[in-house]
C-alpha cells in the first residue's frame, strides 16, 4: 500500500475514533432513571346490541339460490328500515355468498347459499321487536359491546385514574430511593376492554307460531374498561 494511502487511512480512523469518544462523552448513560407502570379499571354496563339475522337457501342452481336469497333479504331489509334510527337502530348488510355442493365423484350437485342482515344499536326493545317482524330471516348470533360514546366517557374516567395513580407510585418510589421528586421522561397510554360473556340467544326459528311477533328477551353483560399508563421517570 502507498504512503499516501495509508496515511488515508489513519485519517479515517483517526476521525471515527474521534467521533466515538465526542458521541460517548456528549451522550452519557442516563442515571436515576425509573421504569414504572400504573392501572386502572371501570367496569360499565354493556349498551350496545348487535343482532345478526341470516337466510339459507339451497337449490340445484346458482342463479335461483341468488334469487330467493335476494328476495329473502329485500324483504328483511324493507322491515329493518321502517324502525331504523342513526344510533338507536342501525341497520346494514352483512355476508352474501354462494357455494357448489359436490357429489363424491366431484361433480357440483346444487348449491346452498347464505345471506346476513346487521341490526345494531343501543334501543335493545327496538331491535329485538323489529327483528321479531322480519320472517324471511332467521336469529344467527348476538353480540354485546360498548357504544362509541359510552366507551369514550369510560376510557376518559379510567384515564384519569391511572394517571393519578402513576403519579403517586412515581412520588412514592422516589421517596423510597431518598429523592425529593421526580419529572417525567417518557409515557405511554394504552386501553382495552374486556366483556363478560352472554348466552346466545334462542333461534326465532325455535319460536312458536302464536309468538312469531314476540321480541326475544335479551340481557346485557358488562364490560371492564381498563386503561395502563407506563413510561420512565427522572429523580431528583
């Protein structure tokens, strides 16, 4: 190698090294740091009703499977409408398919397809009565949960509590460790919600026909909305 070029060379280290040490003496480990994590819970009853209606419908065609369960839904969606109200009974489309039975050796037998109508809202009576009135569909699930704005207020009051609840486990420790206090470094807020499980509800095919336009009795859980701070901490 030339003289020139190891000269070079040495420069480049010569630089980086510099570089190294000037990072490690200008960025020294942070001391005094405390890693922490604080929690709270609010557990709240459950207002929000989603109800699932579906349609099945076989035949020895594609076509005249597609139509029955277009009708079938047509029909449900025209009742569903009559009683819908933004937030108290929303009502939308779900799932629509079709597919080919096949015979052992492999050929297509018929078809069966299924179709899904979604009411949801937080009008419990309102929506189990206006399922009641839809006959082309049959009950397919329910499911309970926490409306936007209920969730919202939930969060905020859970929120709040852990936060209260970080500070004080941050004043604590860092009397403990013999400091007079502590500023905050960095922190993280994270929720979830945990919802007790219901019973399904019985089929309206399973109602009688004296009770066609009967609602079906439901009953909400309750959910647990829990909210957890956690971050780091500077004593001093």
């Amino acid at each position: 190698m030339k003289y020139s070029q190891l000269m070079a060379a040495g420069l480049l280290w010569s630089l980086a090294a510099s570089a190294a040490l000037a990072q490690n003496a200008g960025y020294a480990p942070p001391q005094n740091v405390l890693q922490l994590s604080a929690s709270a819970s609010v557990e709240v009853q459950q207002d929000l009703l989603t109800l699932n209606l579906t349609a099945i419908r076989e035949g020895p065609d594609a076509v005249g499977v597609q139509t029955q369960l277009k009708v079938a839904l047509d029909a449900a969606l025209g009742e569903a409408r009559k009683a819908a109200q933004p937030g108290q009974l929303d009502v939308r489309t779900g799932n629509f398919g079709l597919y080919p039975r096949y015979t052992r050796e492999g050929k297509i037998a018929g078809w069966h397809g299924t179709a899904e109508l979604v009411l949801e809202g937080r009008d419990f009576a309102r929506i189990t009565a206006t399922a009641a009135k839809i006959s082309t569909m049959t009950m397919g699930g329910v499911g309970f949960g926490l409306s936007r704005e209920q969730r919202a207020k939930v969060e905020g009051d859970a929120q709040s509590m852990a936060i209260e609840n970080f500070k004080s486990k941050a004043s604590d420790l860092a009397r403990g460790f013999g400091f007079a206090g502590y500023t905050l470094r960095e922190v993280a807020v994270n929720a979830n919600d945990q919802g007790f499980p219901r019973p399904r509800m019985l089929s309206m095919e399973a109602r009688t026909a004296s009770a066609a336009d009967m609602p079906v009795p439901v009953e909400a859980g309750k959910s647990t909305v829990t909210v957890n701070v956690s971050g780091s901490v500077q004593l001093k």
